[in-house]
C-alpha cells in the first residue's frame, strides 16, 4: 500500500498492477477508505456554466468527502427563498424551476388567505346569529320534554299537546332552519343583520303560522296553569327572549 499526498487529502494505492483497481482516499467525515469512484460527481451542463466551465458537455469533478457523507439536499418543495436564490446561482435549479415554485407558494398563500377570511366571517356571524339559535333550541327541547310528559301522563288528546306539537315540529323547524342557513352563507356575501327580535323569523315560512298569542290563551287555564309559555308567546307579551350582540 503506497500512500499518496493529494492536496489536502490523502491517497492510498494498493501495491498491484491489476487492471480495475482503484486508488483509494480517505473520508475526513466516516473515517474509511473508499474508492475514488464514490468521491466523485457529474455536474449538469447548468451546474458547469455556473462554476466556470464551458458547459458543452457533463462535467465530473471530485468531492472532499465520499457520496454518503455528503450533506443531503433540501426537498425541492421545502426551499426557502434563500434556498431558492442559492440553488438557482449555483446551477442546481433553473430558472424555470425557481419560478415555478414561487408561483405555487403565491397561489397557496393566497389560499390561505381567503381559508382565513372564511373562518373569521363565519365566527363573526355565529356570534351575531347564536344567541337566536340558542333559543330556539331550548324551546325545541322544551317543547320534545313537554309532548312527553303529556303522552306518560295521557293527556296527548289535550289543546296543549297539540299546540306543542305544532310549535315544535312546523314552527321551530322551519325557523331554527333559516337562522342557521344564515350561519352557512359564503364569506363573498353580505352578511344580514341580525333580526330586532327572534317573531321577525316568522317571515316569509313555507307554513301560514297564525297568532300564537291567541292560540296559547285559547288552551283551557288548567292545562297551562304550571307550564311556561314558549319564547315566540312570551315575546308577543312584550317580553324580550334575545338580546342580540352588538
């Protein structure tokens, strides 16, 4: 074995004359003698442009340190824009490339830009429509508790079981709908103001609601003597059900 001075590496020559054997070189990183072979790197025509060569043809040259000590390449798609700049003067992108992923990267951002306003304009409009939704749920839940304690205690032949039963399944159906269909609009439409009060979702429902004041003083005192009167009925009294936010 001969060893060599090779600049600022070292070179170690087995003692033979056979043909096919290599020179080996010493990685200063793993600490093992490798063949020339794995030292060495072709360059494309781009890369040899840039480090000074004519550029007609593929250009090998020789690293200091073997092919797996070699530090592995940033992703294409995770370069930053210094990342960018540094492959694109060194040759290892080109120009095409570089625009390319600047392209996307502007296409994503604005993306998640308009994902942002979404997400901000639906909070804005839950918190501007919830409070109307939160009372027509609890009188959902109302009324479902009220037809069942009329059906244990027999009385589902009753004024008052047929007005919760309406109330619930046609009135409270069709109005908690159109206040959470307001919820679903896209952030590109205006968002309506909140009504004054909740009586003001009774307009414009595929069903004829009729006056639920009368209708609740029409069931017999007895029956409703213990039970609180619905939302919709307390606000025709003059009492106020929601307070929207400001």
């Amino acid at each position: 074995m001969q060893i060599k001075p090779d600049g600022d590496h070292v070179l170690l020559i087995p003692d033979t004359t056979d043909e096919g054997v290599n020179p080996l070189r010493l990685c200063p990183k793993c600490g093992q003698c490798k063949p020339l072979a794995m030292f060495k790197e072709r360059l494309t025509k781009l890369q040899a442009r840039k480090q000074g060569y004519a550029g007609t043809h593929a250009v090998e040259i020789e690293r200091s340190m073997c092919a797996p000590c070699q530090p592995n390449r940033k992703p294409f798609n995770y370069m930053r824009e210094k990342d960018i700049a540094n492959a694109l003067y060194y040759g290892v992108i080109s120009q095409y490339e570089a625009d390319e992923l600047r392209a996307k990267r502007a296409a994503a951002r604005s993306r998640n830009g308009t994902d942002n306003i979404r997400i901000h304009h639906h909070a804005k409009r839950k918190a501007l429509w919830q409070p109307f939704r939160d009372v027509l749920n609890k009188d959902y839940m109302w009324a479902s508790g009220l037809m069942g304690l009329l059906k244990r205690t027999g009385r589902q032949d009753t004024e008052l079981h047929a007005f919760v039963e309406r109330y619930r399944n046609v009135l409270l159906k069709h109005v908690s709908y159109k206040a959470w269909a307001v919820m679903r609009t896209g952030p590109n439409v205006d968002m309506p103001a909140p009504p004054n009060k909740l009586s003001d979702l009774l307009a414009d429902l595929p069903e004829p609601v009729g006056d639920l004041k009368k209708e609740w003083f029409a069931i017999p005192y007895q029956q409703t003597e213990r039970i609180k009167a619905p939302a919709l009925v307390r606000e025709a009294l003059g009492g106020t059900v929601v307070s929207p936010e400001e």
